[in-house]
C-alpha cells in the first residue's frame, strides 16, 4: 500500500487547488494596487532622502523631467484599456453564444450514442474487461459522460474568459508602472500572469477531484465506469478551447495584418499609432486569442492528460485494488506543480529584483529552470508517498509489472522534454541568437529572401523537438506502456502554472507597449514596453511549445486508451482499412490550417480596404486632427472570426464521427495516428517560423546591435520586407499553429469518448460490402 492514506489524499488535492486559488486572489490585490485614477503627489515623497531606491531608479516619474501633463496620461491610459477591455469583452460574449449552442447540441449527441450502445437499457451490464463481475448500465455512462463534457467545457470557458479579464485589468497597469522603471513593469505584468497561470491550473485541478467524488457517489466500485465517464471532461475542455484559439486567432490576426500593412507598410506610421483605425481590434485580439485561446488549450491539454491518465489506471490494478491513493496520482502531481510553481513564481517577484532590460528574458527563462527542477523534486515525493512499490498497469490485453520508481522516471522525462523543447523553440525564435539574425539579414535583400530564410528556419525547428517527444515516449511507454506516456503529458505540464504566467505576461507587455503609444508618452517609456514585449514575443513562442509537445504526448495517451477502450489488439498499418487511415489523417492537419489560414487571409483583406477607406476619407485623420472609426474594425474582426471558425470547427469535430460510423474503429486509429504525426510537425514549423519573423523585425526595429542598426532604422527597404515577413507569420504562429495541437488532441479525445459506440454500431460501409 501506499504511504499516504486515502484520507490525506482526499484532503491534500482540493487543499492544494484553494492555495492556487489564493495565491492568485493574493496577486491580483498586488496589481490592483497600481491605481488608474491620477493621485495628487506629496512634495516630500520626491526628496532625496525618502528616496525608495529599490529598483535602480527614484520613484520619480519620467513624465516630471519631461514636462508632461500626469494626470491626462493615466485618464488617457484608462480610457484606453476600458475600450479595449469592453471589445474583449463583448467578442468573447457573442462567441460564447455561438458554442453554447453547440455545445448543447453536441451534449444531445453524446449521450444519444452512448446510450444506444446497449439501446438504453438500464440493466447492469458485465464488465468490458473483467466479464465475472457486473458494470453500470451503458445509460449511465451516456449521461455522466454528457454531465462532464459539459463541465469541462464551462470550465474551460470560464478559464478563458478569466485570463482575458485579468489581461486587460493588468495592461495599463502595466504601462503606468513602466514609468517608474522597467523592473516594476515587470512585475506587473508577471503578477497578472500569474493570477491566470494559477487560477486556471487550481480551477482545472478543483473540478475534475468533485467531479470524480460526486460521480463516485453513483459508481460506488464501478471505477471502471467511473472513469470512462470523465473522459467527457476532457473532450469538453478540448471542443471549446478549439473554437476559443480558431475564433481568437482569426479575430486578433485580421486586426494585425490590416494594422500592419496599411499603417507601417503604406503610411509609414509607428505601431499602434493612435490615427491607425484597426489599432483598439489588433490590442482586444491579443487578449482574445493570446490569453483566452491559450488558457483554454492549456486547460484543455490537462484536463485530457489526467483523463487519459485515469482511464488506463482504472483498468490497472490501482483500479482493480481500488487504491484511491495510487489511483489519484495524476492529480496529486498536478497538485504538487501548484506549490513548485507557487515558490518559482516569488522568484520572479520577490526574491530578484529586474533593473534593466537585458535582466527580463533570463529572468522569464530562470522560471522554466527553477519550475523544472523543483518539480523533479517533487515529483520524487510524490511517486515515493503515493503508490505503492510495485504494481501492474494494463497493456493491450496484458498487465504489466511496473515499479514506482519506473513512474518517476515516466513524469521526469516529459518533465525535461518540455523544457527542452522550450529552450529550443527560444533559440529557434529569439533574435538573441543566430537564427533570427540570419533571416533579419536576409531582409537586405528584400522581403523574397526573408520568406525563404523563415520557412527553412521553422522547418529545421522540427528537428529536435521531435526527438525529444520521441526520446519520451519511448522510455515512457517501455515503462509503463500507455499510462507511462499519459503521466509523462502530465510531467510536462505540471508547471502549467509557471508556463501560463509567462505565456500571459506576453500579450499585457505587448497591449502595454501600445497603450503606451496611443496615449502619446514618452519615448523611454516605450522603449521599456517594447523591451518587455520582446522578451513577451520569444516566452510566447516557448509556450506554445509546450502546448503542442504535451499535445503528442497526451493524444499518444487518448490513442492508447482509447484502442484499448476499442477493444482492438493490434493496429496494423498494413492492413488497407488503416493505411487509407493513415493517409487521410496525415492530409487533415494541411486541410484545417488551409481554412484557417484562408479565413485570416480573408478577414485581413476586409480589414486592409476599410483601413485604407478611412485614411482616404476621414479629413485630418493623418494630421491627428480627427478620431478615426475603430468599432468598425472591431466589428469587421467580430463578424469575420464569428463566421469562418464554424468551418474548421466542424472539420476537427465532425471527421472521428464520420470515420468511426462508417470506417469502423481500425480506420479511425490510421486517422487518429496520421494526424498525430503530421500535426505536430506543421504546428512546430508553423509557431516557429511565424515566431522568427516577428522577432526578425524586432530586431531590426530597436537597432540594439551594430548589424541590426546597418538594417534598419524603421521604414528602410529591410525594415518594410521584415514587415511583410512578420505579416506573413502572423496566421501561422497565431492561428494555424497553436490550433493545429487542438486537432490533434480534440480528435484523439472524442475518439475515445465515443469508442464503444464505434465498436458496437460503427463501420457501416465494410458491413454492407
């Protein structure tokens, strides 16, 4: 048995996810304390003597030297964030109507195919993997299967919308802070990132434990019924972090294209530049699909890696003993990620403080090193307290011996793999390194070259990334078979919390550079922001490593599980049924990042005419004389995101039901694997090279080297082909990349909900032939 008693698991989970929560109320009252409103100064708070050094400068504000008026600043800066706040807000509303009227509908589904697997009976059935004992009927799986896919999703949702809340509390905090110095801008934009990372993991981890004790009520020892039941946890939280990253992505990518091309490339304007009309839609979009998109996914990829988890071990002998301790131990990492991350975080915050800018990327970096290593600890812990030495895990038919240190070893290398491919996709994508540079060079001659440069560079991103998934699943799955692979997914997202701050901390830097700009402050003041966006920019491009790294893994996890669920033995890739599989599933990945780059393209060319309409019609709109229309931007981003995310919706949710009804299960496990293999691939090269142009322009922008200043300055020939380059990424890192670790997972997961459905009603067409 275990060291640790079913009764102090019970306890620890859900105290572990109250002190997330905590922590991240703690945080927010930390941000709210930088004010919006202009406060009267104290002639003496500027005398030398209390003089609060902390941070390398005064506390004076730059403004005083420069002359400028405070109090319009901050009611500027306010008035900003308000409108962007208020756009967020109401896109995310509007969506939230369209998928709930799907999720409904797809809810109805759910539970008129489970039931009609045993049409409806209400009869106790024989257990599918232990016949001599007596199941739940099939009805009660259709019903708790519908119950948690509905849970996930309001979960997954409210992570979202929470985030996005945060962000736009937190940009123009963050701007107001960047004035007293770098450091405090920091902090201020981590703080925020840190309420989401928390309150999401906490959130994530606090529903799936009631979820699992209330179903327990009705199960009793049916654990195996139990836990098939939850799987619609994570097929909740999946669907709607699909439309959440497709509907954003569309939504903030239009916005920067038209912002980008029509200001920067045809007029010759700075960056959210006020007189820009697309500038209020291009700073909602990045909360919209940034913060909201990302949190959705992330929660999404965890709640499928504990279910996936769950599942297999229900059917190991945790399951069959009916060890709560060793039963729960997905979530007990989870939890144990909440307090690693809970102590890195005060690293950032507290126990180092940021003077200048060349201090803020290592110190982002330091949280994945510092996370990662006190994991490792914890993981130990955990693996030491919570299982018992030996046990055995459920292998295609077979049950397998494992050793609890052989489980450690499973975690630990998803652990590290993710950080590795962290560090990868930051040299890959940060111009601190050689990469960027070469393609900000090969700007010089023309926008042609920079194309060329940026794709290869992504496609060689793949490399090593790969062999990291692949060096991870192979001693995962030698270890423990496909539990081994679900517990590595979870290793590598166990410091969501961390991966989520700094994920976040990108889009407020960024939204804080542009409030900086459109409230007309100082020079310095934005040449802060934009330091704190740059290291944003690369952190970002780390995040949505992780997301598809642990998207492999934890669909590998869904697709074990769910062939085991299928009741296949072997998948057999020479047989015609999955090899015509295999080929369909690999085209899928191409099929859906077509329409999604199509829809940007498409948005982006609304968003261009009307931009261009209003510099051409609206008198004195260039001399600042006039306000331009920005509802009309939004609203052409709304509309345009609203309509086009449909489409691939239904090509991501609709495919597995098809093939399953009418292919059967082995021709939905090719699907299932090729889209696997092929998505993971497009959604690194993607996220990378579309990472690498941004940052290619950046680099030319602020002229911080001797190479970057024979480039630039802005609107040189080089500085407008880097433009183009970054315009051309923008899809691609923002869009099609981070949905594509959706696909991937989405697929796997509604496979496995549905899979004894497929397996009793589905291949149609090979019985009729």
């Amino acid at each position: 048995m275990a060291l640790l008693s079913p009764l102090a698991t019970e306890i620890a989970i859900p105290a572990c996810a109250l002190v997330g929560i905590v922590f991240s109320l703690v945080q927010w009252l930390l941000v709210s304390r930088v004010k919006l409103t202009p406060e009267p100064r104290a002639p003496s708070s500027s005398s030398p003597g209390s003089n609060n050094n902390k941070n390398g400068y005064g506390e004076y504000l730059i403004e005083e030297e420069d002359g400028v008026n405070d109090h319009s600043v901050v009611a500027k800066c306010a008035e900003i964030q308000s409108a962007i706040s208020e756009g967020a807000t109401s896109f995310l509303f509007t969506e939230y109507q369209y998928v709930g009227v799907f999720m409904v509908a797809f809810a109805v589904l759910i539970f008129l195919f489970l039931g009609s697997v045993e049409s409806f009976s209400t009869q106790s059935q024989p257990c599918t993997y232990d016949p001599s004992k007596l199941c739940k009927p099939a009805l009660a799986t259709a019903v708790f299967s519908t119950v948690s896919f509905l849970l996930g999703g309001f979960t997954s949702v409210v992570s979202g919308f929470l985030g996005m809340k945060i962000a736009t509390y937190a940009n123009a905090r963050t701007t107001l802070e960047a004035r007293k110095g770098v450091g405090k801008a920091f902090i201020t934009a981590f703080r925020s990132g840190a309420v989401m990372g928390f309150l999401l993991a906490a959130n994530g981890l606090l529903v799936l434990y009631i979820a699992i004790n209330l179903f327990k009520l009705y199960y009793g020892d049916d654990w195996e019924g139990l836990f098939e039941a939850i799987t619609g946890y994570g097929l909740g939280g999946s669907s709607m972090a699909l439309f959440g990253r497709v509907g954003g992505g569309i939504y903030t990518k239009a916005a920067d294209v038209g912002a980008d091309l029509v200001g920067k490339v045809e007029r010759n304007i700075p960056e959210d530049d006020p007189r820009n009309p697309a500038v209020i839609a291009d700073n909602v979009g990045d909360n919209v699909g940034d913060i909201a998109g990302m949190g959705s996914d992330l929660f999404g990829s965890y709640a499928e890696s504990s279910c996936a988890a769950l599942v297999v071990a229900s059917i190991s002998s945790f399951g069959i003993d009916h060890d709560f301790t060793a039963m729960c131990y997905p979530l007990l990492i989870s939890s144990m990620g909440i307090l690693v991350c809970l102590i890195t975080t005060l690293f950032a915050t507290d126990f180092f403080e940021i003077k200048v800018v060349e201090e803020i990327e290592p110190a982002l970096k330091k949280q994945l090193i510092i996370s990662t290593i006190l994991m490792t600890v914890g993981i130990a812990i955990v693996s030491w307290i919570a299982l018992p030495s030996s046990f055995t895990i459920y292998n295609f038919g077979s049950q397998k011996v494992v050793k609890n240190w052989q489980l450690f070893l499973c975690v630990g290398v998803g652990l590290w793999a993710g950080l590795i491919i962290g560090f990868v996709t930051e040299y890959y994508t940060s111009n601190a390194y050689s990469p960027v540079q070469d393609v900000a060079d090969s700007c010089r001659t023309g926008a042609a070259t920079n194309v060329i440069f940026g794709l290869a560079l992504g496609y060689k991103s793949v490399i090593i990334p790969i062999f990291a998934i692949a060096i991870s699943i192979f001693v995962s799955f030698s270890f423990a078979a496909m539990y081994g692979i679900a517990v590595a997914a979870l290793g590598m997202l166990s410091t969501i919390a961390t991966g989520l701050a700094i994920d976040a901390y990108g889009p407020i830097s960024d939204n804080a550079g542009g409030i900086a700009e459109m409230a007309g402050m100082s020079h310095r003041i934005r040449e802060r922001t934009d330091a704190l966006d740059a290291a944003g920019n690369t952190t970002a491009a780390i995040g949505k490593g992780f997301a598809i790294g642990s998207a492999a893994l934890v669909s590998l996890a869904l697709f074990g599980a769910f062939v085991s669920r299928a009741a296949i033995s072997t998948v057999d890739v020479l047989t015609p049924k999955v090899f015509i599989g295999l080929i369909v599933g690999a085209m899928l990945p191409y099929w859906f990042s077509a329409m999604t780059m199509k829809s940007v393209g498409s948005a982006a060319l609304k968003m261009v005419e009307e931009v261009r309409r209003q510099f051409n019609t609206i008198p004195g709109l260039m001399e600042g004389l006039a306000k331009p229309d920005y509802a009309t931007c939004v609203k052409i981003s709304t509309d345009a995101s609203l309509k086009e995310m449909i489409p691939p919706g239904a090509l991501v949710m609709l495919t597995p039901l098809i093939v399953g009804i009418f292919f059967g299960v082995e021709t939905l496990s090719g699907v299932l694997a090729g889209s696997l293999v092929s998505g993971v691939q497009i959604a690194i090269s993607a996220s990378n090279t579309g990472g690498a142009w941004d940052n290619a322009k950046k680099y030319i922008e602020a002229g911080a080297s001797e190479h970057a200043r024979t480039l630039g300055p802005k609107g040189s020939e080089p500085h407008k082909a880097a433009v183009i380059g970054d315009t051309i990424g923008d899809p691609l890192k923002d869009t099609s990349g981070p949905s594509l670790n959706i696909l991937i997972k989405l697929m796997a997961v509604e496979s496995l909900v549905f899979a004894p459905f497929f397996a009793t009603h589905g291949g149609l067409l090979f019985k009729i032939f």
